[in-house]
C-alpha cells in the first residue's frame, strides 16, 4: 500500500499538492470558527448520583446548585451599616431581575443569616443560579460577570465577582488567549531548532507546513462533530499541542531519508520511492499506535475526556496521512532545491558512527541492567506523588 501511495506522489505530484492546499482553504474555511461551537463544560457523568440529584432539583423543585457569587465588601464600617445594607438589598434585587438568573438570595435578604456574613463583618455574601446549560451559563455570566464588577469608588460596597460559573469563564479565555501565545511562541522556536537540525531553510519549513494542515484539517473533524455531539473547547489544546509536535516527528523521518536518499546519489523520485517505503512505514505505524492509544479516552462518559479522542485521533490521521502522501509530493516537485537557503553545513555521521548507534548497541549489550536503572529512575522520580494520594 505504501508503495502505491508513493508511485502516487510520484507521478501526479502537482494533483496531489494542489488537492491538500484546496483542502487547508476548505478547511480553514468551514473550520476556522469552530471554538464558538465546542463546549466549556462537559467535565461531569450524567450517570452518576450527583448529576442525577441535580437533574431532579432541577426538575422537581426547579432549582439547583448556585453557580454565581457576589463577595460584597463594605468601604467603610460593617455590612450591617444602614447605607451599606440599603446598597446590598438594592445589588440583590438588581441581579434577582435579571433574565435567566433564578434563587438569588443575600445576607441581607435573608435576614442579616450569619453564613452568609464574614467573622470580621466587613464582606457578605449574595448567591444566585444562572439557568440553562453549560455553554448557556458562560454566555450569561460574559455579560454578568463585567456588569457587577464594581470597585466601589465613592459608594458603600464593592463587589467582586465568583462562583463555578465565574471561573470556569476565566478559565475558559485564559486557555484561549495562552493558546495563541503558546503558538506565536512555539512556532519561531520550532522553526529555530528545524533549522539547526537540518540547516535548510527549506527542508526546516516542511515540518511545519505538514503541522499547519494538519491542525487546520481537525478543526474540520471538530467543527463536523460538534454537529453531531458535544465536544469539549479543551480539544483545541490537544489539537494544536499534538498536531504540531506529531507533524513534526513524522516529517523528520521523511525529509531526513528522503536527504540521505539524494546524498546517495539516487534521482529524487526514486528517493522519494525508497523513503515512503521505509521511514513511510514508520510513520504510518507509529500514527495508526497514537490514534488507537487514544481511542481509550471514548470509553469515558465524560464529554471533555471524549473530547481528546475526537482530536488526538483526528490529528494524528491526517498528520500521517500529510506525512506519506503530501510530503513526499512536495519533496518530488522541490527535487535537490530541499537543501536550498542553507545557512550551514551539517556534518553527516555514518549511522554506524553516531551517538545513538552506540546507545542502542549499549542498551542492547546489557539490556537487564539498563532496564533496571531507567525503571528504578522512574520510581525515584514518581515516589513524591504518592502523598498526593
């Protein structure tokens, strides 16, 4: 089959090249908003005693777990001060008439109820549920969560705002906006290290090119399956994380034999040929290996674990799929111009010759006593977790 694929990316290189980049457009296309439509929430079974006593409060008693707290601190004096109180009834009875928001209830409301008060007296408390689902909560709370944020300048309380709703908000756009730094970072360091590992600038963008299809290919899968289930925004993490590092391994394996290949004087299609041939069976065992891995998460009913199945397997596919098939196409229609932009000359080590020749040739000399020292470092290294227990 590998054979096939590669006589493929061989003979219409062009038709293989021009149908990935329509794909990545299609993709980027329909894919690209896919965060709007994946989930926040997803971390609980709906199967267990919990959940199921909050589905009866909910239907029976229509009402549930608070997910929305006011920490109300008085600027001067105590939260039982006439003025303080008057502004705390009137904060309570500002968030009991807002749409959505259901048993909202405060220190104050309740009769001065001393839970709700702090020992020194000085904050208290107004609790309230926001109706509806997971995503329909952080809707709500997007617009709540500004609205009551108030620093109290010149007025006799101020109020911050918490509660489950509250956090997993911040939580929410914290990953968000780290996922976008976390790639503005990663993709000039990786493109930094390609670059001294192959000491092309052309051979360095390739793995980076496969890992860019890739992960604009699962937003695709994801936008397509968040139709049809829930599927966490959390995937997006893995998505991103592993796509790229994936693409990356796969294309070194590739663009490193398909090198040799050329260094040993053989014509590029025939490299291209040798190396799916070779490294491409690597390639291909090793993505099938992650995907099936992962398919372990589906057995949880949690939607979140899900989550990472849908991605992880997602990508690993389509970045072995780039890998075999695209890449080498790529490399047929660049030929010997892969070693093009060379900033330095790498020196090639004879495989016999190099460091990890020797390693594996010492691993496999004394294979019980290397065993026994790598298992006996990671129970060192795991032994502080057991208190975590």
């Amino acid at each position: 089959m590998l054979t096939r694929l590669a006589h493929l990316s061989v003979r219409r290189s062009w038709r293989v090249v021009i149908a990935a980049v329509l794909f990545v457009v299609v993709a980027g296309a329909l894919g690209g908003g896919v965060a709007e439509n994946l989930t926040s929430g997803g971390f609980e079974d709906p199967a267990t005693e919990s959940s199921r006593a909050d589905d009866a409060l909910a239907e029976r008693f229509d009402t549930g777990v608070p997910n929305v707290i006011l920490l109300v601190t008085a600027t001067d004096g105590d939260v039982d001060a006439p003025e303080v109180a008057a502004a705390g009834q009137a904060l309570t009875d500002e968030l009991a008439a807002e749409a959505g928001v259901t048993d909202v209830l405060s220190y104050w409301s309740e009769g001065n109820a001393p839970p709700l008060r702090s020992e020194d007296g000085n904050r208290a408390l107004v609790v309230a549920r926001i109706e509806g689902d997971d995503d329909a909560v952080d809707e709500r709370i997007e617009e709540l969560g500004p609205a009551y944020q108030r620093a109290g300048n010149g007025e006799p309380i101020s109020v911050e705002v918490g509660g489950f709703a509250q956090v997993f908000h911040e939580v929410g756009t914290t990953i968000e906006e780290d996922l976008v730094t976390a790639e503005m970072i990663a993709l000039p360091i990786t493109l930094v290290l390609l670059v001294l590992i192959f000491g092309s600038l052309v051979a360095a963008s390739l793995p980076l090119i496969v890992g860019v299809m890739s992960i604009v290919g699962t937003f695709l899968v994801l936008q397509v399956l968040s139709g049809l289930t829930d599927v966490s925004v959390y995937a997006l993490n893995l998505t991103t994380a592993l796509g790229l590092g994936l693409a990356i391994d796969y294309s070194l394996f590739i663009v490193s034999r398909y090198r040799e290949e050329l260094r040993a004087g053989r014509e590029p299609r025939v490299a291209v040929v040798r190396t799916v041939r070779t490294a491409g069976r690597t390639v291909a065992f090793n993505a099938l290996t992650v995907a099936a891995s992962l398919c372990a998460t589906l057995v949880f009913p949690i939607t979140f674990l899900r989550s990472f199945a849908y991605a992880g397997v997602a990508v690993a596919l389509l970045a072995g799929i780039f890998s075999v098939v695209v890449l080498p196409a790529i490399l047929v229609l660049l030929g010997h111009r892969v070693n093009a932009l060379t900033l330095w000359r790498r020196s090639v080590t004879p495989p016999e010759e190099g460091i990890w020749h020797r390693v594996a040739t010492l691993v496999m000399r004394r294979p019980i006593p290397v065993a026994t020292a790598v298992i006996a470092l990671l129970l060192v290294l795991g032994a502080p977790f057991l208190a975590c227990g």
